[in-house]
C-alpha cells in the first residue's frame, strides 16, 4: 500500500523509490480466506458512480485472497449501498466502497 506521492517522486528520481518511505509493503493477504457479497443496491450504486467500480472492488478482495459468494450465503462482509440499511445484516460486517477504501487505507498505516 503506498502513497500516491510514492509515483511521482519515483518518475522524478527516474527510477522506483524504496518503499518504506511512502508505504507499506504488505507480504500477507489481508482478506485471504474472506468471503464477500454485494447487495443489489451497492450494484446499483457501483453503475451510476463508474460502470469498473464493482471491477475494481473484486478485483482488490481477489488479490487481498478474498472471494465473492452470493448473497445470502455466509460471508464476512457485504458491500452495501449509502443508503441502505446496515442494521439488517446483524451478524455480517458490512461495507460502504468508502468504508472499503478507508480499510485498504489502514493497511498501509505505520
């Protein structure tokens, strides 16, 4: 997980930077063994904001060494949109793409 910072710096110095000044590196997956899920609402939501939005998401739990399920199944945690009601989901986390964002984010906090 790095800073942004970390790219242009690295253009800049014309070649990549060490890490450990911008970031984190990150040697196990953080969602490994995970299962997520997607509410129709979140779909719904991913569409309008970016149509690679739902891509994107899966593609950072994949590589995290989650993977999806479909909804109703057990999963860890289900992506949910703003408007929709966590409270239903009582005995799973649920994420917003922002709260998603924000835990990515932590990963990478020294």
């Amino acid at each position: 997980v790095m800073d942004p910072s970390w790219i242009s710096a690295s253009k800049s110095s014309g070649g990549f930077l060490n890490e450990q000044d911008y970031g984190r590196r990150i040697t196990k997956k953080p969602f490994d063994g995970m299962n997520f899920s997607v509410t129709r609402g979140f779909n719904q939501e991913a569409e309008k904001r970016n149509a690679q939005l739902l891509k994107i998401c899966r593609s950072f739990v994949k590589m995290g060494g989650g993977r999806f399920a479909e909804l109703g199944n057990s999963s860890d945690y289900i992506f949910i949109a703003k408007k929709e009601n966590s409270n239903q989901l009582a005995r799973v986390q649920s994420l917003t793409w922002e709260g998603f964002l924000e835990k990515i984010e932590s990963l990478g906090r020294k």
